[in-house]
C-alpha cells in the first residue's frame, strides 16, 4: 500500500506529480448509463471510512490506467514497483470510493467496464495534464525521453521507417520505440499504444489523425510480360491485358486498379490467372510475368531500379496514398509522441517516392486502398 509520507520507494517522477496539484483545482465528472461520477478534487489523499486508511488517488489512477495499458495487475505492480497484493488493495479502496466496479477480472487478461473505460479516459487526461505541466518545466521538454509505443503499417515500417530509425535514434538518444506491426484497428487503451501510423483513407474514428503527407502509387509490369502482351499507352489500351487480381485482406473483395484521367479516378477490372492477398506474392507475381500491378512506389524501388519491373502509363498513376498518424484526443502530446510525429511528416515529405499532388482525386476515388501499403497486403 503506497500512502502520504509512508513508502518512499515510489518513482520521483510520480512523488512529483502527486504533489503538482493544489487543493480544490480541478472539478471533473464522468457519466455513462449506469453510473454518474462528480467528484471534487479537493485533495490528493482520501481518509477511506471502510478502510480506515489514507490513499493517495493520483497514485490509484496511475495504477488503474496502468493496469487498463497492460491488461494485468502483476505487470501494473512490477511497472510501479509495488506489490501485487498492494495493487490489488489500492484498486478495491478505489473502487469504493467510486462506487463503481472498474475493472473485469478474467483468469487471463484485466479489462475495464463501462464505466471504467469512461474513468480510464479521464484519469488518462489528468495524469497527461500533469506530466505535461511538469514537462514543460523540465529537461524532458527539451529532451525527450522514455519509451513511445508504436503501431505501422507492414510494408511501411519494413522499407521506410525502420531503414531511417538510426537518424531518429541519433536526433532522439533518450527516446525508446516499441513498434508493433500490424493494419487492424488498434484500441491503444487496450494495446497499450501512443498512436498508430496508417497508409491509406482513413475510415472514421475516436482518434485524432494527423496527415503527415501522401505516397505515390505505380502501375507495373515485367519486361517479359510487356514483351509478350505490349506496353499500353493509356488505360483504353488494357482490354487485352491482365492482371494479378489483389484481395483485401479485410472483406476478401478485389480491389480494382486505378487510373487517373483528366483529375478524376477510373477504375479498371482486368481478367486475371492468379489472385493473392499478399503484397509480396503481390509483386513476386509481378515478376514472375503473370500481369499487372499497382503498389506505393516505395515498395518496388530495387525492382524498378534494376529492371526487373517496368513503371508503365505513368500519365494516369493511381491516387496518392495519404499517410496519417492516430492518436487519443488527450489535450496535450508528450514531447516524446510531438518529435515522432514531427518525424515521421519529415521522413515522408523528404522520401523520394513523396507525391507532390494536393490528393483531390485521391478523396474522390470510389474504393479504399488503405490495405494495398499495409503489412503484406499490396504493400
């Protein structure tokens, strides 16, 4: 049990925050349809008449969101450095003094209730709100550090963040990712995630997104295709063309080529001998000169470099594919999750494959494309 004046082994960054509000600053309310929460904070540390003990609530919300992130108490009481059988105390004084069950106890994972997902994002907001009060005063605001957890897009991470991670490492020495990879929808409370990065139109979403620039698509062939079928001059020139027909990895749909022809989107269906839902067979069938394909530039550059595939109607290339990073609406980003940001839009906008375009037939075509630059899927 970690209580005023008691424990001193808790982390100074925390001991510092629980000092960083006055009494009486701040007033919140959380409602959801079972419960309605307004409570006052009028101080840091509650005399608990059931327990008879002095708790220390932002101590208690730094643990609950922490237990929420990580889905267990035992990781929580290891990443707070307490006991287990403190965290769980800790939480049960919380929750009466809520009057409200926040958390859902499985033999495998911890997950919040409603009403603890409406808690989660306030106390989330207030712990921000001090750590960036104290950031703003700190070394950290000129130097960020501590671990940012990331989720990108397969292909994306593989050929353009990663290979570039040293000169962010260099810029950033104090700053920690943890990347994961993946293009289904992240719950980054769930995930324990500060924010995802996405190729492609977004669908809609709680999260706040940042576009951070565009990415240009090409269409290609193989030199022993074109060879054998000609080199069309214009999209009319396809009918007796093919291609390698792509599946969304999402619904299993196959997802048209694209052509843009006097700033609108066509779209083309072609017979096809081989479809696939992978972006590396994607291109592997490229090669191997079984039809056409249409890919983010960056995902082919070796190949167009070398001769292996051939860029064709470069006059009517596919929409450029935005590239957006999510994260939660919390007010203030930390400097850590600001300079990857900044990142990230400069990596994009100085990558050759950096499309100058505004994007306006891009937010017209009829068909999402955000799978084609996902992990493997038309990437």
């Amino acid at each position: 049990m970690i209580v005023f004046g008691g424990r001193t082994g808790r982390p100074a960054a925390e001991r510092r925050a629980a000092c960083c509000v006055e009494p009486g600053a701040q007033s919140f309310s959380v409602e959801t349809p079972q419960l309605t929460i307004h409570r006052k904070l009028s101080t840091l540390f509650i005399l608990d008449k059931q327990f008879g003990i002095t708790m220390d609530r932002l101590q208690a919300m730094r643990l609950f969101t922490c237990i929420v992130d990580s889905g267990s108490f035992t990781r929580a009481a290891q990443q707070l450095g307490m006991q287990r059988a403190s965290a769980t105390q800790i939480m049960k004084q919380l929750e009466a003094h809520l009057g409200a069950r926040l958390l859902v106890r499985t033999t495998r994972h911890v997950s919040p209730t409603l009403d603890g997902a409406a808690y989660y994002q306030r106390c989330v907001d207030i712990l921000n709100g001090i750590d960036e009060a104290e950031a703003s005063f700190s070394h950290a605001a000129q130097h960020p550090q501590g671990v940012l957890k990331v989720d990108l897009s397969g292909s994306f991470a593989r050929l353009v963040v990663i290979p570039a991670l040293p000169g962010f490492f260099a810029r950033y020495p104090q700053v920690t990712l943890d990347i994961s990879v993946g293009d289904r929808r992240v719950d980054l409370a769930r995930k324990s995630v500060d924010c995802v990065v996405r190729i492609g139109e977004l669908s809609d979403s709680s999260l706040v997104a940042r576009r951070v620039g565009l990415l240009e698509q090409v269409t290609c062939a193989s030199p022993g295709y074109l060879e054998a079928h000609g080199k069309p001059r214009n999209p009319a020139n396809l009918e007796r063309h093919r291609e390698i027909a792509y599946l969304s990895a999402s619904d299993g749909r196959r997802i048209p080529l694209e052509f843009t022809v006097n700033g609108s989107v066509e779209t083309r269906e072609l017979p096809a001998v081989v479809s696939v839902n992978n972006g590396d067979a994607y291109v592997a069938a490229c090669e191997a000169g079984l039809g056409i394909i249409q890919v983010p530039r960056y995902h082919v550059v070796p190949q167009l470099e070398a001769g292996v595939l051939v860029e064709i109607l470069p006059r009517y290339r596919p929409p450029s594919l935005p590239v957006s990073i999510l994260y939660p609406h919390r007010g203030h980003l930390s400097p850590k999750l600001r300079v990857f940001i900044e990142w990230v839009a400069e990596l994009v906008v100085q990558s050759p494959q950096h499309s100058r375009t505004s994007g306006t037939a891009a937010g017209k075509r009829r068909t999402s494309r955000a799978s084609i630059a996902g992990s493997s899927a038309r990437s």
